[in-house]
C-alpha cells in the first residue's frame, strides 16, 4: 500500500477560500452601513417634516404651564380655602421666631427640615402657631340635639320621650323618675330626670 502524502489526501472539510470569504464579509458589512445610513437618512428626514419640533415645544409648553398652574394652586388658592374650611393642616402652620441651630439661613429649608410643629419645637425653635389659633378661635360651634326618644323595656324599640306607652308593643312604660334614654349620635344609654 502506498501511502499518500497529505496534499494528495481527500479532506473530509469543503476547501477553504480565504478571498471569497473577505468578499462575503465586506458584502455584509456594507450592508449594514446601508441600513444604518438609511435609519439615519429616515429619521432626519421625519424631524425635518417640522411635526417633531412643534410636538417639542408643545410638549416644554405644556410641562410650564403645568408647573406654573401647580404653584398658584399650592402656593396661593390651597391657604385662603384652607382658611375658609375647617383644614386639618391649618393646625400645622407656623412662622419661625427664632429659627434652631440647624437652620443656616435658609428659610425655605428650615421649613423643609421641620414639617410640623412639634418637631420644630423639639429642635429647639420658637414658633408663632398662627394655624392653631385660627383653628380654636374660628371653629364652628356643635349644635347639641336633645335627646327625644327613649327605649320601650319591653319590645327595645324607640318611643319618643314623653310617651307613657310603647307605640309597638303597646305596653305601658314606666313612670319612675328616671328613664333610659338613647343618645342617637353616639349611641349611648343614658340615665335622665324626667322632669325636663
């Protein structure tokens, strides 16, 4: 058996063609510069139409006018309608007499530092507490309701005060001194003279 010489040897592996394959890589790369340079081409082309730049300026506008919008409203409508209503952060409005120590000289940041006024006094400032005075001076005054039913012992329903019988059970109430009434807010039972 002659033995062959590995040139002569069939390979088992297709050959190899280095140049063809440089071809093929520069084919695929140059198109995807094509792509890319069209991507591009598109994309300046969308922004020159002018409907990019106009939804911009609408959209910076737009974002303003809503920061303006939201400082009128916190800064200036929310105090005078906390003012008119009965507003449970009225409580924590405060100014600073004399500021803590922690406090450099910014105000606005003293203010963030301390939210209410009991952390501003803990840290040893000496507030005015304008929001807690207009809030005792100006609080609407409770009307309190008389109490006009009672219950019957009998059927546990409601009659009015005065009765001497139940309207339900017809049965006839006592008329001791003193008499369970039924305080309809809160729902308590309370002892009253019946002599008012």
């Amino acid at each position: 058996m002659e033995s062959k010489s590995p040139n002569q040897r069939k390979s088992a592996l297709p050959k190899f063609n280095v140049v063809e394959s440089v071809k093929v890589v520069q084919g695929v790369g140059r198109g995807g510069v094509k792509v890319v340079g069209t991507v591009f081409t598109d994309f300046k082309n969308f922004i020159d139409k002018g409907n990019v730049v106009d939804l911009a300026v609408g959209l910076v506008l737009g974002t303003a006018f809503t920061a303006i919008v939201n400082s009128v409203v916190v800064d200036l409508f929310t105090p005078i309608i906390s003012l008119i209503g009965n507003g449970s952060q009225l409580k924590e409005k405060y100014v600073f007499l004399k500021k803590p120590r922690t406090c450099a000289v910014e105000t606005n940041l003293c203010y963030a530092l301390y939210p209410t006024i009991a952390e501003a006094q803990a840290g040893f400032g000496i507030t005015w507490n304008y929001g807690r005075a207009y809030a005792s001076s100006f609080r609407r005054k409770q009307i309190i309701k008389p109490v006009v039913v009672k219950a019957c012992p009998y059927c546990c329903m409601d009659v009015p005060i005065k009765a001497i019988k139940c309207g339900h059970c017809c049965s006839a109430l006592e008329s001791n001194d003193e008499i369970d009434v039924i305080d309809m807010e809160n729902h308590e039972t309370i002892n009253v003279d019946k002599t008012f």
